[in-house]
C-alpha cells in the first residue's frame, strides 16, 4: 500500500467521524477501564498491513473517544479541533520538520515568526514583544506562570534573570 492510498483511508476516517458527530452522543461510549480492555493485546510479533493498523485503531479507539469536535459539546473549556486546524496538523506531522531554528527548516520558522507578529498585532501589543510558541495547554501554563512570576519580583525589587532566585534558609 503506498502513502497516498493510506492517508486517503485515514481521511475518510476522519471525515466520517466529523460528519457523524451530531448524530451520535457526545459522551463516550466506552470508560476507561473498558479502554485499555480494548487496547490490551499481547505485543505483536511481526508487523501488519499498514490499513489493518489503522482500521484497528479506528475500531478499538472510537468508542472510547468524547466527540468535542461536535456543534453539541458545552463540556470543558479545554477548546476543540476546527477542521482547518486538523489539516494543518496533518501537514505539520507529514512535513515533520523542526522549527527548532531557520537552518533546519526556514519555511517552519518563518511560520512562526509571521504568527508571532500577527499575534502581537491581534492582541495589540508592541512589536517588541516576546513571543513563544509551545506544545500545548500544560506549558503554555507552565510558561505564564513562570513570566508572571518572574514580572512579580521584578516588582518587588529582585530580577530573578539576573539575580537567580531568592531562597529563604529552612534553618
């Protein structure tokens, strides 16, 4: 099976379950426990058809997958995936390039130089700002909290960059 034909399959996948979505519950219809049941199997010994994978995945993960990409989810504000989105992270994880730095892969980087200052714009901040991309909610989180923390004690008179930070003595 060549690369074209897998991903077609692993599209219309993902179409389906896009499209389906407001015709189904918006819960899991699989708990946890009965999860890892499905995905417990022995390790296999020797590999298998790509497609069967895939169709393997799709079978045993669905049932235990909440639909938050449905018109119909008021859950969590944890945000859902917007179709175009998806198509980028598809691009993104196919292309699999690191925009770790401008040699490795300018048009990433560039990417994300662009998105940084449409960001600044958007939110009307000076263009000087600091700017960081990361993997996800945890160290975006991560990421504030320490920036906040460090703007805090400067504050408060201590530059935590140039000072390390202060400890008070346990003894």
């Amino acid at each position: 099976m060549g690369t074209k034909e897998l991903f077609s399959i692993a599209a219309d996948h993902a179409v389906r379950f896009r499209d389906t979505a407001d015709s189904r519950p918006h819960r899991p219809l699989r708990d946890y426990a009965t999860a890892v049941e499905a995905f417990a199997a022995p390790l296999p010994e020797q590999s298998s058809p790509m497609v069967d994978v895939l169709d393997e995945l799709v079978t045993t993960a669905e049932p235990g997958l909440h639909l938050m990409t449905g018109a119909r989810f008021f859950g969590w504000v944890i945000g859902g995936s917007h179709p175009m989105g998806v198509a980028a992270d598809f691009l993104t994880s196919a292309w699999g390039q690191n925009a770790g730095n401008h040699t490795a892969s300018p048009s990433a980087a560039a990417a994300e130089t662009v998105g940084a200052r449409w960001l600044l714009q958007l939110l009307g901040l000076p263009a000087g700002c600091s700017v960081g991309f990361v993997t996800g909610a945890t160290v975006a989180n991560f990421t504030c909290l320490a920036a906040a923390r460090g703007e805090v004690l400067l504050r408060s008179g201590w530059d935590v960059d140039a000072n390390g930070e202060r400890r008070k003595s346990r003894c």
